[in-house]
C-alpha cells in the first residue's frame, strides 16, 4: 500500500513586536491551510486566548474574518478586505515569494503586531514532524488585556517591584507567577 503524500509544509517565523523580551514562533503549517486556520494555530502557539478581532495585512491587501467584513461600516470599507477562509498560505507564498512578510494583528484595542515571515524549510523535516508544528521559540506571550506594548512594559515594572502599590493587584489579576521568559514546546 502507497503511502498517503507528505503535504506541502511553510515555514513561517512570528515576531511580537514592541515588546521586550522579544517573543517569536516557529512554526511550520500546510500550505493548503486557509488563513484563518492559521489564525487559530498562532491563537494557540502564540499563547493568546482568540477573544479579540485579527486581521492579516499582506501587500497592499487587508484579509480578516468574515462576520468582520459584514461588519463593516459601508460597501466601500468591506471591499478592503479578503475573507480569510478563502486565501491560502500557499497563495501567500506565491504572492510575497520566499522570506516575504505580512502582517498580522490581533485586538485592535491592545494593538498588537505580530510580522510573520516565510523562511525556507530544510527537506529533511518534511515527513519528519506532523503537521502542523512549531519547533522553537522564546519568551512568553503577554497577558490578554494587558494594555498593548506600553501596558505590556508597565506590566513587568510592576511586577518586579514587589514595593509598587499595585504588586499585589497584578500578581491576583494574572493568577500568581508570570515569567516574560517562560516558553516550552
């Protein structure tokens, strides 16, 4: 019996941005995966909790989730954006070619930018690991509602100050121990 064919892997490196301790992924995904199955594998490896609005910024394109572009506020504002059950990372990948970027943004309150980009991947880790997979990282993800970047950074000053007036609060509010550098595959 033939063996059922290795699916196509990308490799795809994803950056926090403005925060410090740099937090990144890893990761490889099937290049038949839609972006929004994506979105949810970052939710997931990225260590967030998939309670705000995302949306990919690739090339001059926006791509979101669907009830996001009914949402829109005219026809003209949703014709910015591609539905995300309907772009592929292969698609991607063909439209930005090898080590392309894109963006992806997760709550648009707190603001936070992710830059996703497409590395090479070695052969010998195809048909190696499952799919998908993420392989290496560092430093912990920030907490939901933490405030973006800037409450992000006011976070871990307050928590490092066991003095601060609001040590105690932030410790409860983040149900104890929070390590910036905690990561484990």
């Amino acid at each position: 019996m033939a063996k059922p064919p290795v699916p196509k892997a990308v490799a795809l490196r994803v950056e926090l941005l403005e925060v410090a301790p740099l937090v990144w992924r890893r990761v490889l995904v099937p290049d038949s995966w839609t972006l929004a199955s994506l979105h949810h594998y970052l939710q997931w490896t990225m260590g967030w909790t998939d309670s705000h609005v995302h949306e990919f910024e690739i090339g001059a394109g926006l791509v979101a989730p669907d009830w996001w572009i009914r949402e829109a506020g005219s026809e003209e504002e949703a014709s910015r954006y591609r539905d995300e059950r309907r772009v592929s990372v292969a698609a991607v990948v063909a439209e930005l070619g090898p080590r392309g970027e894109f963006e992806y943004r997760y709550d648009m309150g707190d603001g936070w930018e992710h830059r996703i980009v497409i590395e090479s991947i070695p052969p010998s880790r195809l048909g190696v690991l499952p799919l998908p997979v993420c392989v290496a990282g560092e430093n912990a993800c920030p907490p939901e509602d933490v405030g973006g970047p800037r409450g992000y950074a006011g976070f871990l000053a307050v928590l490092g100050d066991r003095r601060h007036e609001q040590h105690a609060d932030l410790v409860r509010w983040i149900g104890g121990v929070f390590d910036p550098k905690g990561f484990d595959l």
